[in-house]
C-alpha cells in the first residue's frame, strides 16, 4: 500500500509542477483576486518578493507574477499561514531557476 500512495504522491507532484510551468507564463492576478487579507501581510510577501528578486537577479516584476501564482497556490490548502513567505519564496525561486536554464540550454 506504501507503493501505492508513493506513485500517488509522485503523480499528484508531477501534475503540480506542470500547472506551475503553465502558469509561469500569465499575468499577475493580484488586480482580479484578494490575494492579501491586511495591509501588513502584503508588505510581508512584497519584502519576500524583492529579496528573492535581489538573490536571483530578476526583475521585481518577474519574480512577483510567480510568486504570486505559487502564493495563490499554497494559500489555499494553508492552516498555517506564518511560513507561507518562506514556504512560496523556495518554490518561487526553484520555479524561476528552471525556466532560467531552460532559457540557457535553447540559446
């Protein structure tokens, strides 16, 4: 049964990412959804947003659309939402890492 929920787990990560990938190409959605509940939770997520896009050297812009999807993402299923900015900053930076090199391999 360990198998079983392994492979499951393996494709319902599989299927994450590729989401992920598609969504890392459309715009940021933050005009449409509320994405922030308070004023002081969205300077936290944008503090998190520029240092990530000073430790990757990217745009501001780039790395809030991602950011942000992946937020939207991760918030859903959140029952503690203290470690969201670290949790969503990791995978951001992972995401944008991979669309990085994949630019680099088809130069």
């Amino acid at each position: 049964m360990a198998v079983t929920e392994t492979f499951r787990d393996q494709k319902t990560e599989d299927r994450e990412q590729k989401t992920d990938k598609k969504n890392l190409s459309s715009k940021s959605l933050s005009s449409v959804f509320c994405l922030y509940d308070d004023e002081t939770e969205r300077k936290l997520h944008l503090n998190a947003v520029e240092m990530l896009a000073q430790r990757i050297g990217d745009s501001v812009e780039d790395v809030e659309r991602v950011y942000e999807i992946v937020l939207r993402r991760f918030k859903k299923g959140a029952k503690v939402k203290d470690f969201l900015p670290i949790l969503v900053s990791r995978r951001a930076e992972y995401l944008l890492n991979v669309r990085k090199n994949r630019r680099i391999l088809n130069e």
